[in-house]
C-alpha cells in the first residue's frame, strides 16, 4: 500500500469506479488526516474512475479546503463528523451501490447467504432514515455517525451506502463486498423456495477466517493490480 495519502485516495476512488460504484460524477472515498484536521476527499465534479492524486484534496469539519485544489463534495459532513466519532477509522466510503440501494428500499433484512455478507453480520446492518437527501449538513453527519455506531458499513436508505474501516483500503473493499452482499441476497430472494443462510455463531468464525486483515489488504492489492496500477 502506498505512503502517499493523494495516491493513496486517488486509487481507492479508482477501485470504486471500476467496480462500477461511481453513479456518474458522485461518490467519495476519504482518509483521515494524520495531523487530524479533517479528510483528504477527491474533488467535486469527476467520477471516481478519473481521480488522480493532484484531484485529492484536505476538507475540514466545518468544508474548509485546507490542502489542493478544487470544489469540495457538498456531502463532506459524511467523512469529517464519522472520523471525529470513529477515533478506530482510517478511512470513508460514500456510494449509491446499486444493489445495495435496491435491498435498503426494499425493507430487506442483509442476511450471510454467502461469505461476503459474513464480513457485515452480525449485527445487523444499521440502517439510517433520518432523510433520503444528501448529507449536507454537521448535524445529519453526525446523526449518520451514530447511526453506524461501531458497525463497518450502513444503509442510507433510498440514498446508498457508508462503509469504513482501519485504512481506506479496507473501507474501500467494504463497500465492494456490501454490494456484492446485497446483490447475493436479492438473487436469493428472486429464487424464492426456503432461503437458508449462515447462524451468527459460524458468521463471526468466517469473518475471522476470511476476511482478516491481511487476506484484506491482499484483496486490495489484487483490485489496484487489475487497475494496472
């Protein structure tokens, strides 16, 4: 994993918008600050495909542009109010999954029907339904921030997604493996027949077997590798 923060953002949004995580110009992934005074965000305005490193720039809690260049994210309270509730949270990720979306709509319990959902639950993932319009504001951020308690990932429902983690590449694969989760289980459901899926008990061993922190940053290598990066 690379030192440099700009890079370092720069490549998580381009995982994401190779996964098809982008919805056109929106979405965001973020890092916390080492010297903590906010988030290194991408820019407003491109999608997460096209980020490069000099498109990354420093937000404050209060939208200040400390560092870099370019309109920040009007949705910035998402990453700067859960880094100040999320001492443990390297990293931010804000997107309109598809899947994801579709199966916080529908009222649908995210049930471990597959390894990815293991990653998740138990608990349950929260869901947030304060509003279904953008995060504009420090207040919703940090409504948000509370709804995700110390959970990896929350439905914003009829809106999209948060997921975070240690770093950013941990929060960025997150988000992957929840769409992934979410499309799994509605594929499931469209079946019909008696779904079955994995007890909370065993869950938690397959978390600790699958997905510990080394074979998760190895996941990422693998994503930056498929970006010829």
């Amino acid at each position: 994993m690379t030192d440099d923060i700009h890079e370092l953002v720069s490549l998580a949004s381009r995982v994401l918008g190779a996964a098809d995580q982008g919805d056109f110009i929106w979405g965001h992934a973020s890092a916390r600050d080492p010297e903590g005074r906010g988030a290194w965000i991408k820019r407003s305005g491109i999608g997460l495909a096209e980020v490069g490193p000099e498109d990354v720039h420093l937000v404050s809690p209060d939208g200040d542009v400390l560092s870099g260049d370019g309109t920040r994210h009007l949705e910035f309270p998402i990453h700067t109010e859960i880094l100040l509730a999320r001492p443990d949270v390297g990293g931010v990720v804000h997107a309109h999954s598809p899947h994801a979306v579709a199966l916080a709509a529908a009222g649908v319990e995210l049930r471990p029907v597959s390894h990815a959902a293991t990653f998740f639950v138990p608990p349950s993932v929260p869901r947030f339904t304060e509003t279904t319009d953008l995060i504009l504001t420090r207040d919703l951020g940090r409504s948000l921030a509370k709804t995700l308690g110390d959970s990896s990932g929350a439905f914003l429902v009829n809106h999209g997604i948060v997921t975070v983690g240690p770093d950013l590449p941990t929060a960025a694969f997150a988000a992957l493996l929840l769409e992934t989760a979410a499309e799994q289980m509605l594929r499931t459901l469209s079946f019909g027949g008696h779904p079955t899926w994995t007890d909370d008990e065993e869950s938690l061993v397959k978390r600790e077997h699958i997905y510990h922190p080394a074979a998760v940053h190895s996941a990422w290598d693998h994503l930056v590798r498929r970006l010829g990066g």
